[in-house]
C-alpha cells in the first residue's frame, strides 16, 4: 500500500511539474516554421502569421525609404509566454489594441468599416477629417486635435498614452515620433500612400485589421472590394472606343499631371481611355508646361481632376487659356471637388484609396456612358456651367 502511495504522489508531483513547465514555457517568435503571406497587390507591405503571431513589414514607409520597419503582433494573453530578441522587430504590440492615434485621413475609413473608430482618440488637423462618424466623435471630444503631422503636440500625446501611433511620413526625420518612441509610446508607419495600384492601396485595409484583431474581417471587406473592381474592369472592356484623357491643372505657370506609373494613371487605364501622358516614367507627378500640354493635350475627349476648380466659370478665372481646350469647350471636364466634407475636406483623398471600385465605377460612367448609364457619380462630377 505504501508504495502504491509513493507511486501515486510521484505522479502528480511529475504532472504538476508538467503543467508548471506549461505555464511557463516560451514561445520563440523567431523560429523557422508555416506561415501564412495574406498580401497579393500591396508591394510595401507583407502581413505573415505563424500561430497567433503577426508579423506586419512595412517596405516602403516613404519613398526611397533605406530599410523595413517590422512590427510584431503578439496576444495580450500569449505576451507573457513569449520570448523574442528585442533587436529583432521595431516595435512588439500587444494585440488587439485599446486606443491609438492615427495621422492621415487615409486611414479613418479602415477605422470606420472594421468598428475601430471608438478606439482613436486623437488625430492631428482634425478639421480635414470627412467621415461624419468620426466629426460626430470629435464634436464630443472623443478624437483630441493634436496639431500638425510634422509636429504633433507630443504632451497631449503622452497624456492620451495610446497604445499606438499610426504614422505618416516622407522620411524618417520626425521629432515628434522620436520624442514618443523613447517615451515608450510605439509608432508604427503606414506607407498606403506609397502604393501605386488603386488595389494596392486598399489593400492596407489589413494593416488596421491586424492591429484591431479583426483580420478575417478585413480580408473579406477586401475581397469584396476588389471584386468590385475588378467587375468595373472587365466592364469596361466591352467599349469599343478609348477616348483621350488629360489630368490636372497649372499651378504657378507649371501644369501638374499624373505620372503614367502613378495610382491616378492606372485608374485611367483600367477605365479603358488612353492618358496621353501614360508612357511617362515615374508615380508621382510631371511638371509640364501650358505649351506642352496643349500642344499634347488640346483635342483630348475628356480633363479629369482639374485641381479644385468645381465650375467653369472659376476655371476661366484662374486661366484664360484654358477655354482652348476641346474638353472646356464640350462640357467634358469632371473634378474631385464636389464631394466635401463638413469641414471642407475632400472626401476623396480620403475615401478613395480604401474605395477604388467606387473611383472606377465614375471613370467608367464618364468614359463609357452607355455602360453604366444609371451610376450615379461618387467622387467625380461634371463641373457646374
């Protein structure tokens, strides 16, 4: 009987140490093994999974940017099992987040369509903030204005102690982002803007949803909008015709363009139109002279983003040249400006690169009227005689 009692009390103490080895074991983040890649358009960012680890690399954070940001995700209630090398990863976030700052109006849509808006609690230059959940919010106070981007008001920051800083910017000299990392406060850049597909940019919906725990749901919304707009693209297809298209507007004696690479470009060719500047290298803006755009540009079927001229009328004002242009003259110039937010903002900036079906969709009802001839325009609208 005794030592059928020894043997019993060696076993549970053999099982205790187990579960006590359980508890406390370790989980490497850094060990070789499956992982699941979720990103198929975005070139600047890669979201890999390995069990309940996330890892988000940032690529391209600005353009030009020397190396990757890498931010890793863990569970709150895994954090405490895990060891990892703190040199390994920029920054360690514990998952889902409670509260965060973000920096450009870019990313208040994601917010919104995933539930997350509840979770910001603070934004610099609110005024440009379009979405009218989130100005319900910061009429109540909710959301704290906190300045510029390029100089938060770090004390309000630090008295927010929001889980993260989402940020915003052209390079990697931000003091105000110094001053919060060392204070403790994690910063993580968001590069949507680098992007040069419409699908590329949306896709960074992911990045939020990581962050938010909600990345099943922000895989599907998605899916659905590339569905979408990949829908608009082969609808397109089905014209025969592919009119010319001339973009931008003078500024200061310099008529700003897309660049043929660019985001703006590429929407442009998916609509089926031919952008006469689409051979131009580059994805941000040519600088091209008034000659050179008329002598290209002057018969083009339609001008598209005229700057934030919203009538012919202020058109005219800015530059009397530009009745010379057939699309002037035929009614067949269509602008972004239009559709504002309360405050004055344009919902486009902030709206279009999580909806780029619904920038497509317009682009295909201006070029191809007989296809879509029931939409009703979202962003762009003729300009008002």
């Amino acid at each position: 009987m005794k030592k059928r009692t020894v043997q019993t009390i060696c076993l549970l103490l053999f099982l205790l140490a187990q579960l006590g080895c359980q508890d406390k074991k370790k989980i490497n983040i850094e060990q070789d093994g499956d992982s699941a890649k979720t990103m198929r358009y975005a070139t600047g960012l890669s979201i890999e999974t390995a069990g309940d680890i996330t890892v988000l690399t940032v690529n391209d954070p600005w353009p030009n940017a020397t190396k990757p940001y890498t931010y890793a995700l863990i569970p709150r209630t895994q954090l405490p099992r895990i060891t990892y090398s703190k040199d390994a990863y920029d920054v360690v976030v514990p998952t889902p987040i409670n509260s965060l700052v973000v920096t450009s109006t870019t990313h208040i849509p994601a917010l919104e369509v995933l539930g997350g808006l509840s979770k910001l609690v603070g934004f610099p230059n609110t005024e440009y903030i379009s979405s009218m959940p989130a100005r319900k919010r910061i009429s109540n106070g909710k959301i704290q204005d906190l300045g510029t981007n390029e100089s938060l008001n770090t004390e309000m920051v630090l008295d927010l102690r929001p889980d993260v800083v989402v940020g915003f910017a052209i390079n990697n000299e931000n003091s105000s982002y110094d001053l919060l990392q060392k204070a403790g406060i994690p910063v993580l850049f968001n590069g949507d803007w680098t992007e040069q597909t419409p699908l590329g940019k949306a896709e960074w919906i992911k990045f939020f949803g990581a962050l938010l725990g909600k990345g099943q749901q922000a895989d599907s919304i998605f899916k659905n909008i590339e569905a979408s707009y990949q829908k608009a693209v082969q609808l397109a297809t089905h014209s025969a015709k592919k009119p010319t298209v001339i973009s931008g507007a003078l500024y200061k004696d310099v008529w700003y363009a897309p660049a043929g690479e660019s985001w703006a470009a590429k929407f442009i060719e998916d609509a089926n139109a031919n952008y006469l500047w689409s051979q131009t290298k580059g994805s941000g803006s040519l600088s091209l002279s008034l000659e050179n755009t008329l002598e290209q540009g002057q018969n083009a079927d339609f001008w598209i983003a005229p700057g934030q001229f919203s009538t012919y009328q202020e058109l005219e004002q800015a530059n009397g040249h530009y009745p010379q242009f057939d699309a002037f003259r035929h009614k067949k110039v269509y602008g972004i400006s239009a559709t504002k937010g309360p405050t004055g903002g344009l919902l486009y900036y902030e709206l279009a690169p999580q909806r780029p079906d619904l920038v497509l969709k317009d682009l295909v009802h201006i070029f191809h009227k007989e296809l879509l001839p029931n939409h009703v325009p979202f962003f762009f609208r003729p300009l008002e005689e």
